[in-house]
C-alpha cells in the first residue's frame, strides 16, 4: 500500500496539481493585495472617500462607525464592502486563468497532419484514376512511362 501510495504521489499530474495549488494560493494573495490596497482606495476616493472594507449594514437596531465596532458588539451585519472586494478578486483571477488557459491552448494546437501519401494517379490517356504502381491502365490499356 505505501509502494502504490509514492507511486500515485510521485506522478507528474499529482506533483502538477500540488505545484499548481502552492502557486495560486500565492497568487491568490497577490490579487487580494491588489484588490483592497491597489485598486479600491482610489475607487472609494472617486465615489467621495467610501472605504470599502467598512461598508456594511447593520441588521437590526444600533450604529456602529466601523465594521470592526459592529462584530465586536455582536451586531449582525451585512458586509457589503467585503463582498465586492471578493467578487472584484474573483474577476482577477478568472481572467488570469482565461488567460493561462488560452495561452496554452494555442501552445497546444496541434499542426495540421501532412497529407496521407498518394495511393492513386490518374491516366494520361483516358484521365481514369489507377493504382499508383500500375504500369499498365486497367480501362485504356496504355502503358504507363
């Protein structure tokens, strides 16, 4: 059972795949990073100074000045900022994967095959379609050069 269990795991799909894992979690921080410290701050200033890791609703009676102030008073809230943060790092990384994936699929087209090898000519005589070997035209009879 180990000797079955190093094979399956010394595959070269397996070792892909956990090589694949390690760098899109580290990709994956990378978006984040560039989501909330990149790309909202200057979203929020343009639509006048909203910090989206602080947008949020409260359900239910009471207001909170920060996200943070409402989840530590135990408030039920919706988190609306974090939300399209997410959604905005979901995009990210799905058009990066788009484009790993076209990349590779244009990497991997494959090229034409050549064409199969002629088994067949035609007659100079009569323009009937006869074996390639043939030295003499089974329709015509003429002699093949």
């Amino acid at each position: 059972m180990l000797k079955e269990f190093k094979e399956f795991a010394m595959r070269g799909n397996v070792v892909d795949l956990a090589v694949g894992v390690v760098i899109g979690a580290a990709f994956g921080k990378i978006v984040d990073s560039l989501v909330k410290d990149l790309l909202m701050p200057p979203i929020g200033l343009l639509l006048g100074g909203v910090d989206f890791s602080n947008l949020f609703v409260t359900l239910g009676s009471g207001a909170y000045p920060t996200l943070k102030a409402a989840q530590e008073a135990g408030a039920a809230t919706l988190n609306v900022g974090l939300f399209l943060n997410a959604v905005i790092q979901f995009l990210i990384v799905a058009f990066a994967i788009f484009m790993v994936v076209k990349g590779i699929n244009r990497l991997r087209r494959e090229a034409p095959a050549p064409p199969a090898p002629a088994t067949s000519k035609l007659c100079p005589q009569c323009q009937m379609e006869i074996p390639i070997k043939a030295v003499k035209c089974g329709h015509c009879t003429s002699a093949m050069g």
